[in-house]
C-alpha cells in the first residue's frame, strides 16, 4: 500500500490513517463516509453509548471469570470489574436500559457461571492477546481476540464475547461473513499449526429484561473460505487507499467531495451515528475545522489496544507469537 503521508491531503493528516483493523475495514465495507467522519475527521459522538459501554465492561467480567473460574466469588469480582468499567461513563441514577443495567448484569454473570461451570472443559491460555498479523508482504493488520483457549482434543479456539438484546436469525448467522472471524481464524493458524486450529466461538449474552440466556456459536472456516477472506481483505484495503488518492484530487471550494461516498443503503440501518451530518454535507472538507455539535475530535488507534499476553498454561513454542504477529 502507499504511504498515505505522502499524500497532500485537504484534511490534516494523523498517524491512524495508515493503522487498519477489522472493525475499521468492516465499518467501510458499511459506508466509506462513516469511515470518513470516524477515522479521517475523527468525528465521533460525544454522549456513551449503552451498548458500547456495557459491552466493554461485560468484557471485562468475561476475562475475570475466564481466569479466575465459575465459583460464588470469583462471580463477586467479575461484577466489581463490570462496575468499574461501566461507572466511568454511567455515574449512578443514568442508567438508560433495563436488560443492560448493573442490576441485569450482575443476575446473568450468576445465571452464565451456573451454565457454563460444568460444561466448560478447556484450558485458557490467552486473555485479551493482541498484535498485528501480515495479510500481503507489506500489509499488516491489527487485532485483538479476548481470549484463546485450547479444548480437550488439543483444538485452539478464539473465544469471543458478545451481547445483543434479540436472539434474531441474522445475528445468529453473520459471524462467518464477518472479517473479525477470519482474522482471528488466519491469527490462530499463525500462532499454532493450522490443522490443530478450530476456529472461532461466540460466547454470547442475550440480555433482556425477563429472562437471559447464553450460547456458544462455533465458527470454523475452511481453507477456501480463509482465501476469501485473504482476497477480500486486500480488495477492501485497496478500495480505502483509492479513496484517500482521491481525496488528494478533492478541494474545500468543490460542490461534492468525491472520496469516500455515501452507501446511501446503509442510511437507514439502525445504529449509524451520522444521518445529520450526511444530510447537511455534500462536501465535508468545508466545515471540516468545526466539530458538530454533540460531537468530540478523537482517533481510534487499534494499536493501543490490549494489555500484553496474559498466560494461564505454559504453551510450548509460545515465543513465536511475539516473532510472526507482530510487526
């Protein structure tokens, strides 16, 4: 890929721009101007979102519980951490969400021990691992997998935490499609020998305010499917190089800024956090100075993810994750 700080950009140009991950590909897959007023302006709301945060802080549990077990207080703790995490952005009395509030938190982590104590039969090896993994002799991508387990069979799998509010048909099947599972399937097959590597797991919480319930969503993807994943990759980091080499071409005083469209399908799926501002803007790069109001300047860095490897089990040969996933 080019070095996007050679280019001479009409925005002012920041480091993240050259740094990718899965969550960042996938959100331009979605829509290249979202990509444009998250990762290129920086643009992003200013007011916590419940879902976002009450998933970091479930996360937070999931690793506590994962490395500590499934008895009463472990359970204890893995709450304290959730509050930790959630009260940084959710002080007491703004609670927004019944089936995502501490009081539902604390009823399913009891609810998701008492499920999952005996049936659980692996060794964690890894929490919160993260690193980059090449995908061409240049290109590197960032990732971060919550943890890493391996199964009595001598299997490896990712095992990924994840909350929803429905148990729908098209959040059950989207995890195959997703680059995040071929990252982390292409992650694993660096790390160990792939004919020893799974896959990956969602570990899923729907929560809701009568009733809670807990699955595991194994997802393996076959040799043809990682080439898939391989080639749409590259393809969909070629599209965002093309779109920054036009941006070059774009200037403040232009009608329409022709770099990173609108997908005007994507406009009325729930959860875009930009209809206003697409609709105020055909051309961004002139009030690209003024943040929007309810909006905050800040750059997401994948690279500042994760905390170092966290071992439970002594794995053999684990120096090699250090020599070929990072770059």
């Amino acid at each position: 890929m080019i070095e996007i700080k050679t280019l001479d950009l009409p925005v002012e140009y920041h480091h993240t721009f050259e740094i990718y991950d899965s969550s960042k590909i996938q959100q331009f897959m979605d829509c290249p101007r979202k990509f444009f007023f998250a990762y290129v302006l920086g643009w992003n709301k200013n007011e916590p979102n419940i879902h976002l945060v009450f998933g970091s802080a479930w996360h937070d549990a999931m690793e506590h519980i994962l490395n500590h077990g499934y008895d009463v207080d472990s359970v204890a703790d893995a709450y304290m951490k959730f509050m930790d995490t959630f009260r940084e952005d959710y002080p007491v009395g703004m609670d927004v969400m019944e089936s995502k509030s501490p009081e539902n938190a604390m009823k399913a982590l009891s609810e998701y021990a008492i499920k999952w104590k005996r049936a659980d039969d692996f060794d964690v090896l890894f929490t919160e691992v993260a690193g980059t993994v090449p995908v061409d002799k240049e290109t590197v991508i960032y990732w971060k997998t919550d943890s890493i387990i391996r199964d009595r069979k001598g299997k490896y799998w990712s095992l990924e935490h994840k909350t929803t509010g429905k148990k729908t048909s098209a959040w059950l099947n989207k995890w195959p499609s997703k680059i995040q599972a071929g990252t982390y399937t292409h992650v694993l097959r660096v790390m160990f020998p792939e004919k020893e590597v799974k896959g990956i797991k969602i570990n899923g919480a729907i929560l809701r305010k009568s009733s809670n319930e807990f699955i595991r969503i194994p997802v393996g993807l076959s040799n043809k499917q990682m080439q898939q994943w391989m080639w749409e990759v590259r393809h969909w980091l070629a599209q965002i190089e093309w779109n920054f080499k036009e941006l070059e071409k774009c200037k403040v005083e232009d009608d329409v800024m022709t770099a990173f469209p609108r997908n005007s399908e994507s406009c009325g799926k729930f959860g875009c956090p930009h209809p206003e501002l697409c609709n105020l803007m055909s051309n961004p790069l002139q009030r690209q100075d003024r943040v929007p109001l309810g909006y905050k300047k800040e750059f997401w860095n994948p690279a500042d993810r994760g905390e170092g490897i966290k071992t439970n089990v002594d794995l053999a040969g684990g120096e090699k994750i250090e020599d070929k996933t990072s770059a």
